[in-house]
C-alpha cells in the first residue's frame, strides 16, 4: 500500500497537490490507513443513500453481475467490523447484497473521519448536486486549495457536469440522473424496499 501510494502520489511540477481517486470496491484500504494522516493528507468520501444506491445497482444485469462478483469481499468486510458471523451470501438477495456493500462503506467512512479529525470529510453526492457551488468550495478547503469563485462557476456551468464521469464522452446530467433513479425506483420497488428493511 505504501509503495501503491507513494507511485500514485507523484506530481511532476512543485507545488503541485496529486489526488488519487479510490473506487468504492476498494473502500476496506482505509483500515490499512493510518489514524493520523500524513502532514498534507486529506480524504473526502463520496457516498448515496442507500435507497438510491439499490435503485442504481439493481437496474441492469451488467450491474448486478458486479454486485455478485464483488459481494464476497464485501461480507468478509461486513463480519470483521461488525463480528458477525451469522450471515450466509447464499441466503441474500441481490439487494441485500448491496446493502451489506452500502453499511459496510459507510462503517469505514465513519470511521475514517472520527480517526483522521480534520482531514477527512463524508459528502453525499445528492447534498453535492443540489448545492455544487457549496460543496466545491469546501472540498477545495478540506485539500487546501485555493478557490476562485469564478472558476468554480465555470466547473459547474462547464462539461464536467453534464457528462458521466466514467465515461466523459457521454452526456449524463441530474436531471438524467434523476429520471434513471425515478424510472429504477419504480420498476424495482419491491427488491429496493426489501433491501431497506
């Protein structure tokens, strides 16, 4: 990790600050963490809520392939924070799953942020989308950036926010966004509210 760490923290100019971007697969790096960050270190942890989370998971095959491909790791993760042992992946749905992923994630980002006082910051990505000027302005202050309010109006009026962020070429907006979750919502109501209960 250390190694993984320092290759991927590389800047080629000085003064330059490297962000590294840690998918929500590999969210148990965290515990290898340690309590107090380094001097200039500073994590932000995006996360949903778990409704919309379950109505993004459970809306395609391709999707629900990754939930049973990655569900193993996630309940080995779950047991160990919790010291549950009662839980069998055969006996969970595809919802289920997810909402092990879900409380799994969130355990380590709590966590995270009640350890590294200061230098890390839970961001739900709605409260993000509803109020992007905002929530831009305080991750620049969490990594110390500085902010100029102008630019900060060119990012949300610009590209970056009408396109899906795994794929940049294709358009992806909120508004879309919320019309996939409604249209999720909808054609998979009862597996998500079995996933919340």
């Amino acid at each position: 990790l250390q190694i993984a760490t320092r290759s991927l923290a590389r800047t080629y100019r000085t003064g330059d600050k490297p962000i590294i971007k840690v998918t929500s697969t590999a969210g148990n790096l965290l515990e290898l963490m340690p309590p107090a960050l380094e001097k200039d270190s500073c994590i932000l942890m995006l996360y949903i809520n778990l409704e919309s989370l379950l109505a993004l998971m459970l809306r395609t095959q391709d999707l629900r392939e990754s939930i049973h491909a990655y569900s193993p790791a996630w309940l080995t993760d779950f047991s160990r924070l919790t010291g549950r042992n009662d839980i069998c992946l055969a006996d969970l749905d595809d919802a289920q799953q997810v909402s092990v992923k879900w409380l799994t994630l969130l355990m380590l980002f709590i966590k995270t942020e009640s350890t590294a006082l200061g230098k890390a910051r839970l961001l739900n990505f709605d409260e993000f989308l509803k109020q992007p000027e905002e929530q831009l302005i305080n991750t620049a202050n969490l990594f110390e950036l500085k902010v100029d309010p102008d630019k900060v109006q060119s990012l949300i009026n610009g590209p970056l926010m009408r396109s899906y962020s795994k794929i940049p070429a294709q358009n992806y907006d909120p508004l879309q966004r919320s019309q996939e979750l409604q249209e999720a919502r909808r054609q998979f109501h009862s597996e998500i509210q079995a996933g919340l209960r």
